[in-house]
C-alpha cells in the first residue's frame, strides 16, 4: 500500500466512524488487519457464546480458531458437511448468542450499514437478539450513500458471493446481476440501517485494508 493510500483510508475511515457514533453506533478505525484482530479479541468478554453469521472478513481477521482455544462456544453454520437441520439450529442458536460477529456489504459515508441476505439470520442477529454485535469492515465497504450500497452489492458481492460458493445462479456464469427467479437465489433480504436499533449494542470495527467481498 502507498503512503496515498495508507493517508486516504484514515481519512474515509475517520469520517465513518464519525458518522456510525452520530447515528449511535460505537465505533471505531483499525488501520490493520492484525490491530483490528487484536480489538476484535480483546472486545469479546470471556466465556461469551459466539454467533458467528459467515462473512469473508471474519475469516481473513483468523480469530475463529482463537476463540475456539479460549473455550468460547461458537454456532457457525457455514459448515459445509452439516446438515441443512443443524446449520438451522445453528442459526438460530445465533440469534441468542451472548456475541454476534458480522461483516456487513456496505457502510455508507453517512454511517449506515446495508446488507442482502439470504436465509435473513445474519441481519436479523444484526439487528436483535444478542447481548453485543460486532461488526467488521475493511475500507472497501464504504460507499457514498444508500444507492451505491445496493449497487455495490447487486453488481460485486452477490455475484462474487454466488461464485465463492459455486451457488447455482446465472450471476454465476455470468458476473453480474440480472434479479434472477432462481430456486437458489440467495438476494432475499435487505436491511438499510439508519441508526443503531434502540435496544442493540453494536459495535463497528473499520479497517484500513481492504477485506471481504
Ligand atoms: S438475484 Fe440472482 S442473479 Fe442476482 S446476484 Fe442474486 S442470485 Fe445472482
């Protein structure tokens, strides 16, 4: 990365979180991966049961394996070997998780996080249900406002989502988005939010890198 770099994502991440705080979520910049790993460790209470809601971005911040060495009992239903009956108990095991970890598909400028979902369990632990949720970023989910989140999502993460996963849709083959009637769609869902739910405790983490689709 160049010092431009490195200079500019201060600067667009400073200004988010100074957003996010406005709309009363708690946040805060990260300009590393690895710092944001280490706040992200530190944020979680000891003994917590984490909900984990399948994002890129926990992954690639390499904390799962951690916390699973501390004895923290995690509910990840992206296994692919479990069955569709147990990543459902999974899911909703989530939805009471003393902490919830999320990545989110867009933070606009004016602090708003926009996300499509499938199933709807990751935004509906978003938005209610655990005691905590902490959300990760990296500086490649900031967009301008509202429009440019949905078409960040529908032209870059739902099609690079549905190729990760070899998901049987046309955006599959064809890179892009064309609001296909598809048994296996997985665009079902989208929640802007505006402010922090009234009875959520959310935190979000901004990344000066780039990370997740
Ligand atoms: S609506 Fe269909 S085509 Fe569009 S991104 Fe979602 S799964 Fe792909």
């Amino acid at each position: 990365m160049t010092e431009a770099h490195i200079w500019q994502n201060e600067k667009l991440g400073l200004k988010v979180v100074e957003a996010l705080k406005k709309n009363r979520f708690k946040a805060e910049y990260l300009a590393t991966k690895e710092e944001a790993r280490q706040r992200l460790l530190e944020t979680i209470p000891a003994g917590a049961s984490i909900g984990v809601g399948g994002s890129l971005t926990i992954t690639q911040l390499n904390v799962l394996e951690e916390l699973d060495k501390r004895g923290h009992k995690l509910f990840d239903h992206t296994d692919q070997k479990l069955s569709v009956e147990e990543r459902n108990i999974r899911r909703r095991l989530q939805l009471t998780s003393d902490v919830f970890l999320s990545g989110t598909n867009a933070v606009t400028l004016g602090g708003q996080l926009v996300n499509e979902d499938n199933t709807g369990n990751r935004v509906a632990a978003m938005i209610y249900g655990p005691q905590k949720v902490i959300v990760v970023a990296g500086i490649n989910k900031i967009v301008k406002d509202v429009d440019s989140a949905l078409d960040r999502i529908e032209m870059y993460a739902a099609p690079m989502t549905n190729y990760r996963f070899g998901f049987p849709n046309p955006c599959t083959k064809t890179g892009f988005c064309s609001n296909c009637e598809s048994e296996r769609r997985i665009c079902n869902v989208v929640t802007i939010m505006r402010k922090k739910p009234s009875q959520a405790d959310i935190t979000i983490f901004i990344i000066g890198e780039e990370l997740g689709l």
